[in-house]
C-alpha cells in the first residue's frame, strides 16, 4: 500500500469544487415515461433522445467481459479522452507535470502541452526498459500522473511487475498503465491489481484487438473515486447512442476477436521469421503488442521504395534508441506476404 498516496490532495483544487454538469437524462433514466424534460424532438427516429450519459448497460456488459465492477469503469470517447481528462483533472496549468517514457506513445505529452503542463522523459535503456531509482529520482511533490504504456508503441515490450509494484507502492501520484496492446501479450497485465492500488489507473481500448478504431470507445479502469472525477468533468454525453448501441453488440463476440488476435500473433511470428532473413534488416525487436520496430541498414530507402508500391507503415528512426527503425503493423497474411515480397525486390 502506498502512504503518501490521498487522493484529495493531487486533484486540482477546482476540480474538486467543481459542480458538474446535471444532464435530463441523468436524473431519469427509464424509458416507458413521457419524456419532456430534455427539449428533445418527440418523433421516434431512432436517436430523437440523448443517451444514457453513464452508459450504464454497456457497462454492465463490460464489468462481466473484464471482471471489474460497473463503478470501477469510465467509458469515453477512444482511450485519447480519458488520457486527456485524467491531465486536466490531475495538472495545474504552469505548475504541475507527468511523466513519460521515451520513446512512447505521442498523446500524453500533446494533452499535457494543451493544459500548459510540464512533461518529463525518462530515458528507456537500449532494452527499452527503466529501474524504480531512475524513474523515483525526476519525481517531485509536482509530479502528478506517470504514464507507462505496456506492451510500450513504438517499442512492443512490457514493463515488467517488479518495476510496476514498487512504483505503485512509492509513488505518490497516479500510475496510469496504457494497455492498449494487452490481448496480443503473453504478460498478464495489470488489472486484476486494480481493486487492491488506490493510485493505478489502467487503459484500454476497442481499437486495436478489437477491430474497432471508427467507432471510438475507450476503457479507463480505476477506484471509484478516480471514477468519479472523470465523469465529473467529461461532457454529459461523451459516447453517443450510434456506438453505444453497436458496442452493446460487439460484447457479444468475444470469440471472433479471440480468432483475430491468434491470427495476428502468429502472423507477427512469420513476419518475425521473414524479416530477420533479409540482408537489409539488422534487428527485429520482440513484440508483445500487434507490430514490429525493425531496424534497418538504410531505413529511409526502404520506407520510400514501400511507399512507392503503396505500402505504407511508420518511421520511427528520430526516437530515442530507435536509430534506423521502421514501425510496422501486422497485416492480413496476404498484406504481410507482400510486404516481405516487396522488400526482398531491393534486398540484393
Ligand atoms: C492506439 C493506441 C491507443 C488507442 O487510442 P484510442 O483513442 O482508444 O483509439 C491508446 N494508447 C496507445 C499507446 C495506442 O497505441
């Protein structure tokens, strides 16, 4: 258990001041009623009324697919709104900062930039990983939120619990885990901790594993007062009825996304495989997440020549320890095939 860790404390004083929002529909939620109290059209189109703006159903659903309690859930607009939100609840403008890893994930350090908070990189090794000194030691009292994204974009490792617990243990902030890869890692994670950490928050998303990035639905678990402060601050009706509802759906196939996920790990395995043949390619980091970070002998010509044959995948050579690298997505096996093809056209 943490200590130093109160939550009151670390959330900016207006925020915890703040009254929120009080929407029609949070104060009735029922259906059978006649509803004239939210300047609603009364014809039934289909999505004439607001939505529920707790989301209360799909949450019920959620709370049995994770095994985290309804209270424990914040469901937003992609993960990207509770990142932002956690920011501006936790940052007193021109005062207080995160911490992120570098290299990482971009969105941290552009929501704590629109809040005027500071942002302070902690240097991954050559193994993209870090120790709890070097992490503790560019802490201070005005450190709110570290980020630690795992499996880590761009880098595909995880950070391993003999760094996670004693961070969560010392540090008296908020440890928010980005587990926006989790289905495709053999490492367990880091929710079933969630009910026993007052200070960790953990993210996860409907984009990636799940084949939905259109639709925009992210997953934020935390205690229920962390809870609490999200829906305080976000709009009162941040999901709308069109994703709500399809999500509702989507609960329902747990399997196809589980087919999906096999696919994708053993076509990261062949991918894996094929790459490393090449003369070109100098290093194939391990992944635990649904792309690689490949290393190249001359990235630059390669990214052009796939380019040209309308390939398209990420450089990611400026960051740090990264000299060299591409990040490429694992596609469908025939979109994997032809990547490989293609990059053998000039592997000579
Ligand atoms: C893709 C990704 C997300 C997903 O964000 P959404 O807003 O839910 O689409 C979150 N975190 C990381 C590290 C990602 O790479």
């Amino acid at each position: 258990m943490n200590a130093r860790f109160t939550l009151s404390s670390l959330v900016r004083d207006n925020i915890l001041d703040l009254v929120p929002y009080s929407s029609a529909r949070m104060e009735y939620s029922g259906t059978q009623a006649v509803l004239l109290d939210a300047n609603e059209n009364p014809f039934d189109t289909g999505y004439n009324r607001y939505p529920d703006p707790l989301q209360r159903k799909l949450k019920s659903l959620i709370s049995v697919l994770k095994a985290v309690p309804e209270n424990n859930i914040f469901l937003g607009n992609g993960s990207d709104e509770a990142i932002d939100l956690l920011v501006r609840i936790f940052c007193n403008p021109g005062k207080d900062h995160i911490l992120t890893m570098d290299p990482s994930y971009g969105m941290y350090e552009v929501c704590a930039r629109i809040q005027d908070a500071g942002v302070r990189k902690i240097p991954l090794d050559r193994n993209f990983a870090s120790d709890l000194s070097t992490i503790m030691n560019m802490t201070d009292e005005r450190s709110k939120i570290i980020f630690l994204c795992s499996p880590n974009n761009p880098t595909g490792n995880v950070f391993s619990p003999a760094i996670v617990y004693p961070l969560l243990d010392k540090f008296p902030g908020l440890v928010v885990i980005d587990e926006a890869y989790q289905d495709f890692s053999s490492f367990p994670g880091f929710l079933p901790d969630l009910l026993q950490r007052p200070n960790l928050v953990i993210l996860q998303t409907f984009s990636k594993a799940w084949g939905q990035a259109g639709i925009r639905l992210g997953m934020a678990f935390a205690s229920e007062e962390i809870i609490t402060l999200l829906n305080k601050v976000k709009y009162p009706y941040n999901l709308n009825n069109l994703t709500i509802q399809y999500a509702v759906q989507l609960t329902g196939h747990v399997e196809e996304k589980g087919a999906w996920v096999d696919t994708i790990r053993k076509q990261r395995q062949w991918l894996t495989e094929q790459l490393s043949l090449l003369r070109m390619v100098t290093k194939v980091f391990p992944s635990e997440a649904n792309f690689l970070l490949v290393r190249f002998t001359d990235h630059a010509r390669v990214f052009e020549w796939l380019r040209d044959h309308k390939i398209i995948v990420r450089d990611r050579s400026t960051s740090r320890h990264c000299e060299g690298c591409l990040r490429i997505t694992v596609g469908t096996p025939e979109e994997n095939k032809i990547l490989v093809n293609c990059i053998k056209e000039i592997d000579k």
